[in-house]
C-alpha cells in the first residue's frame, strides 16, 4: 500500500456586497453623475469670486483714508499747531501787563485823580476863604496856611487810597502775568504730549494702513484660490464615497496540497496489474509462465 500528493491551484471570489450590488450601482451611478459638476463652479459662485477678484484688484477703498490718518497722527496729528498761538497771546498778554508792573507805576497823574484833587483843592479853598473873609482876614498868612492845610488833609487820602491801589494793581498783573505763563507752558507741554500721544498712535495704526495696502492683492489671491479649492473639495468629498464603494468585496487566488491513500482494493488491484503486464492467460485460466512477474517466478 502507499499514498499519493496532488498540488491544486484553486481561484476563491467573495462577493458579501452582492445582495448590496443595485444599490451600491445605484451610488456609483450617482457619484458618476456628480463628477463633471464637481471640476466646474456654479454660475453663483463664479459670479461671486469674480466679484471677490474685482474688488480685490480694486483695492480697499480705505487705504487713502487710512494712510492720510497715520501720516497725520505721526506728525502729531495737529496738536501742536497751536503752541505758536499760545506763545503769541502770552507775548501780547505780558506787554499789556507791562505798565502795571514798572516799579515807578501810578495813576495819580491820571485825569481822574487830578479831577479828584482838584475837587478836593476848590472845596477846600471856598470853605477856608469864605470862613477868613468872614472874619476880615482874608488872604492873610493864616488863610494861606489854613488853606494849604485843609487841602494837604483833603488830597492825602486819595494820593494814599491810589498809591495803594496803585501797588495792588502792580501786584494783581505780576501775579497774572505769572499765571498766564504757568498756563501757557503746561499748555503747551500738553499739545506736545498729545503730539507724542498721537505719535504712537500713529505707529500703532500703521498696521492697519499696512493691512488695507495689501488687502486688495490678498483678496486677489483668496478669490482664485477659492476657483481652484472648490472643485477639488468637491473631488476629495466624491473619493471618500467612490473609493470605499470600488473596494468592497475580495479575490482571492491558493494553492492546496492533498495526501490519498488507496484502499486495499485498489492496492490488490495494482499488484495484480504488475503481475499480469507483459503476458495472457492459459487454458483453464492457468497463467502462463512468460506473463509478468509470474513468469519470472516460473524461470526460477
């Protein structure tokens, strides 16, 4: 007895999704369908990207504007403008006050004063003379000298009363003009502040004025980059249904190896074919002595 090898190349397909097959037909036709649609835009949203390309190549409509604006605030933005105004008014202010404040200033000499005085004098002098003449002594030394007196006493409080309002005048313009130029300078130091303010605020904004130049070219380049991004999305969204689709399923291809081994029949079957090649039959079924491996035994 012995046994038998046989190598077998045997072909396997698979098809799980056959039940699935008019439907998942069904999706490759539509997904088919969508395709063309997909390299191309819609007429909205080439409408809108050429609007988006138009008003990029335009330009921002602010960056005029906004450039003027930082080049303003970087010089200052005007707050300084005004410091030769306020160095002028302090100028004309002290020149006013100038008189007022001379060391010999008074206004006795002033037509008031002497109109003063003189009332004073002429009420002083009516009085003194009518009271000599009176008395039958008029123009005597007396009467001149009472007369002096009561013009002296009469005129001292308003030469004093000016003097002293005289100095407090002299004092009020010192102060004020002392004021004024305290007040010019913080104003002016302000306006410088304010010009340095501005100043940094102008450089802080030169981002902005920056932004605005290069928004026209970047609009620009999003726009066509929208015309290329669009239909290749569409593509990427179209592959991730499709491709999953075409790998459903497997082939597969192997190789099998078998062991037999025969049945004694077949065995007994054998032997008596090697036994009986190469010779027949006698009479009487005898084997003859030539035939096969018997005949071989009969040479013996």
């Amino acid at each position: 007895m012995g046994s038998s090898h046989q190598d077998t190349t045997t072909q396997q397909s698979t098809q799980p999704w056959a039940a699935a097959m008019p439907t998942v037909n069904s999706h490759f036709s539509g997904v088919n369908g969508l395709i063309p649609g997909s390299t191309s835009l819609s007429p909205a949203t080439s409408g809108a990207i050429s609007q988006l390309t138009a008003a990029g190549q335009a330009g921002s409509p602010f960056t005029g504007g906004t450039n003027s604006a930082v080049n303003n605030m970087l010089a200052g933005g005007g707050a300084t403008t005004q410091i030769p105004t306020l160095q002028n008014n302090l100028s004309a202010y002290e020149g006013e006050m100038s008189p007022y404040m001379q060391p010999g200033y008074s206004t006795v000499n002033s037509p008031a004063v002497q109109a003063a005085l003189q009332q004073v004098g002429s009420d002083v002098s009516n009085q003194v003379n009518g009271q000599f003449a009176a008395a039958g002594r008029s123009g005597s030394g007396m009467n001149q000298q009472t007369l002096a007196r009561g013009i002296a006493q009469g005129e001292a409080p308003i030469i004093m009363n000016q003097a002293n309002t005289d100095t407090a005048n002299r004092i009020a313009a010192a102060n004020s003009v002392y004021g004024a130029g305290n007040t010019t300078a913080g104003a002016i130091e302000g306006a410088n502040q304010t010009g340095v303010t501005n100043q940094n605020t102008g450089i802080n904004d030169a981002a902005t004025a920056n932004a605005n130049s290069l928004w026209g070219p970047q609009t620009t380049i999003a726009a066509q980059e929208l015309g290329q991004s669009i239909p290749a999305s569409n593509l990427g969204l179209l592959a991730q249904i499709g491709i999953p689709l075409a790998g459903l399923g497997t082939n597969s291809n192997g190789t099998s190896n078998t062991t037999s081994s025969p049945s004694l029949l077949q065995d007994i079957t054998g032997i008596g074919g090697i036994l009986g090649s190469g010779g027949g039959t006698g009479a009487g079924g005898v084997v003859s002595k030539g035939s096969g491996l018997l005949g071989l035994l009969g040479m013996i």
